[in-house]
C-alpha cells in the first residue's frame, strides 16, 4: 500500500509485460488489494516491431539502444535497461 500512491496515474513499463503484470496482480491478490489496471507497456513486444528479426532479449535490445546491461538478471540493472530501451522505441 506505501508504494501504490506513489506509481498511481503512471504508466509500468516491462520487457516481457505478460510476466511482470501476472506477478504484480498477483502480489495485490496475495495483500487482498485491488489491482487498479495500470497502464503498461512492453519494450518486448515493441522491440519487435522496430527490428522484426533476430533475438529480443533485455541484454540484446539493450545494446541496440546503447545500454550495457552488464549486470544481467540485477533487477536495477534490467529495471534501468528496459527504461534505456522505453526512452529510445515507446
């Protein structure tokens, strides 16, 4: 609850959002909350239709927007890859 007004009215961002919004709903389930549909978005499903071919994982679609995700799978890491790569494609 300490973080909800602090995200409210804010569109989420996630590289694969099918995962991500599974796992939020299901942390407001646990916590008895209502889930209030944020807006969100998918760099994943974005990534594919700026480059149709080749791989699109984080670590790739990072590099072709010039970020080194070095640190791959550090949740800061990733969390500020997929905010390179929203910056360059959303």
């Amino acid at each position: 609850k300490q973080i909800e007004p602090k995200i409210a009215g804010l569109p989420l961002v996630a590289h694969n959002k099918a995962f991500d919004e599974s796992c939020l709903k299901a942390v407001f389930r646990v916590y008895q909350m209502d889930y209030p549909d944020y807006p969100f978005y998918c760099t994943c499903v974005a990534s594919r239709r700026v480059w149709p071919q080749g791989s699109h994982t984080l670590d790739v679609i990072a590099a072709r927007c010039g970020y080194n995700l070095s640190n791959h799978h550090h949740a800061l890491a990733d969390a500020e890859a997929c905010a390179a790569i929203a910056l360059e494609i959303l």
